[in-house]
C-alpha cells in the first residue's frame, strides 16, 4: 500500500481548500457557553466529532439564532448539553450517542425543545435502534475502515476478509488449514510464528460496529483485548500500543480520521506508530502526499450519519433541522454550502454527491 507522507507542505488547489478554513475547531462548545434552549446539540461518534466541530464554527458563523454545537466523545466525565438540562454522562460512540437522542430529555420548563437534537454515527441503522423513538439516519459523507499495526509488525501488507474473521475470532480453524486456536502470523501471510494480537475499541464505537459487521464476527474471540473499554477508536497513543505485543498487535481504524490526522494536520500523532494496511490486497488510499484520499474501490466503505428523531412526514426529518441536515435529500447546509464540503474533504470524507442527505429509517 502507498505509505503517506508527513510534514508536508499543502500547497496549489488543498491549500485554497484549507484556506477558506477559518481556524481550528474546537472541542465542545467554546469555554464559557452554555447552549440555549433552542440551540441545535449534537453528541457520540468519535470519528465524526472533528469534522462535525468544525462545520459548527462555520455554520454558526451564517446564523444569529439556533446555533449548532457538538459535544466531543471524550473530555469531561459529565456534560450539560443545554441551559436547564440536567448533567449526563458523556456519550462516547456512535451507539452511546444514539441511546442519548432517544432518551428525549428536555430542558427545565420546556415541553418544545430537547436536550439533544441529534446523534453522530459512524454506524448504519441496526435492529433495536428505533425502539420507543422512531430515528431517520442522515447520511452525509463517505469513510472507509481498515486495519491498521505498529511501523514495526509482524504482519503483512494485507489481510484477506476470512482472515481477518479468523484473527478476530481467535480461531484459526476458520482459515481452512487445519490449523486450530489462535491465528498466527505466518498463518497469514506474516514471517513471524508469534500470535496476532488483535485489539479493539469500546463497544459503543460505531467504527468497532462496523468493522466486526464487515469482517463477519458477531461474537469476539476471548484473545481479543482490552475487555475493559480502555481503547478509544481512531488512536495509536494508548498505552496498549506501546506494550510487549505491539509488533503483533492489529487494530481497526477509520480511514478518513487517519488522514485528517497525518495529512491534513487535525490532530496530527493521535495515530502514534500505527499505520494503514490493505484489505483482500486493495489499498485503503489513493493518491500521494496532499492529494491522498480514501480508495473509492476499497472493500469497507461506509457512509457516516447524522441521527434525528423521524417526524413522521414524508422527508422524515425534523423541519428545525431542515436548514442543516437536508429535507431528506441534498437541500441542508452540510450537502450545499462550499466551506461544509471542505471541511469533509479536509478531515478526510468523501462527498456523497446526490446521496447526501438521504434518510435510512432505524428498526425497532
């Protein structure tokens, strides 16, 4: 796979790009503000928080009134989204976001607005979503998932999908070998005798959700680590990757979030030592230098959301949302303003094109 460079100097078309990027976003709302009541709060994916902080600075600068503003996964143990709404805990994931949406809680006093608007997801709708609350899923930029291990690894420059089942099912008999237990490297196309060791992110990651998704696994296998939700998704920085095992060690991530952080400077090191590897030997990116993007003929693509609570009516999408996130189709804020595609573009994602703001209905 094409190795992507860093350090480098943006210049020529990316940089006019990221020069209509007026300034870093921030995590959380600004130090000091409280969200109003009518403001428009978002909480729960953490590949999407980057992004989704950045579109909010920008779009907040178009608007005197319902100002939109996003809550990282990660930060504070608790946060209070709204003026008059009681402290939670901080959804961290697509799926703790979710559960948040659907709790309906609303500020002190007020029988119109709620305490949250509307969920990030880096997940599809899956059986159980729209239990108690009916919720449309917004989509509104491509991503892709991949594996990823230490610059120094054991493994090899690509796993097929069977063998990624296998690693992640700790059973090698799956592999048709006649092999048992764990998988080993050179099982797999690796030189090393030693176990893979495969990692994974907190359970309500939507990334985690997916890769298991694509991958086939529904149950993991006990060799999988850490048990304990310790590992946030999208970042080589965490302890576990600097251990004993990390030359073994294998760790799904997504791809647009990798190149926000190594090529376009959001977040730069979060992704430590690790590095993107292909996929039933197709790479994830495309591209060099600059210009590197997510491989549209990569096998894990995936669209990322946005997740409402469904109106009822035929675009399914709350009409104070509209401006934002679409009627259902391409109409919003996010799918039509020029500085919301560059943002995407920036941080990695793919345009939807016609498809943004297309509504998928969660299933109870």
């Amino acid at each position: 796979m094409p190795r992507i460079s860093m350090g480098l100097t943006i210049t020529g078309a990316v940089a006019a790009v990221l020069g209509i990027l007026a300034g870093p976003a921030v995590a959380d709302p600004p130090v000091g503000i409280v969200p109003a009541h009518t403001s428009i709060v978002g909480v729960g994916s953490d590949t999407t928080q980057a992004v989704l902080n950045q579109i909010s600075l920008d779009y907040d600068r178009t608007t005197a009134t319902r100002k939109l503003y996003s809550f990282d996964a990660t930060g504070s143990a608790t946060i209070v989204t709204k003026t008059g709404c009681a402290a939670i805990t901080r959804p961290n994931g697509s799926s703790a976001g979710i559960t948040a949406l659907k709790a309906n809680a609303r500020p002190s006093g007020d029988a119109t607005d709620f305490c949250i608007d509307f969920a990030r997801s880096s997940r599809s709708p899956k059986a159980g979503d729209g239990t108690t609350t009916h919720l449309a899923f917004v989509a509104y930029a491509k991503d892709a998932v991949t594996w990823s291990a230490n610059a120094t690894t054991n493994a090899p420059a690509s796993l097929s999908t069977p063998q990624l089942r296998a690693i992640y099912s700790c059973n090698a008999a799956l592999l048709g070998t006649g092999k048992t237990g764990r998988v080993i490297w050179n099982e797999v196309g690796g030189t090393s005798t030693a176990a893979v060791v495969p990692v994974i992110p907190q359970s309500s990651s939507g990334t985690r959700s997916f890769f298991l998704s694509k991958i086939g696994v529904t149950t993991l296998g006990s060799c999988v680590v850490p048990t304990n939700n310790s590992v946030v998704e999208n970042e080589g920085t965490n302890p576990i990757f600097a251990n004993a095992n990390k030359a073994n060690e294998v760790f799904p991530y997504s791809v647009a979030v990798y190149l926000a952080q190594t090529v376009h400077n959001h977040g730069a090191g979060t992704q430590g030592q690790l590095k993107l590897h292909s996929v039933n030997g197709v790479a994830p990116t495309t591209g060099t230098g600059t210009a590197t993007k997510i491989n549209p003929a990569f096998p894990y693509i995936r669209s990322v959301y946005n997740v409402v609570r469904d109106n009822a009516a035929a675009n399914h999408v709350p009409t104070y949302l509209q401006p934002i996130f679409g009627a259902g189709n391409d109409t919003g804020y996010i799918c039509t303003n020029a500085t919301a595609q560059a943002d995407l573009a920036s941080f990695g994602f793919l345009s939807l094109g016609s498809n943004c703001g297309r509504v998928t209905l969660a299933t109870s």
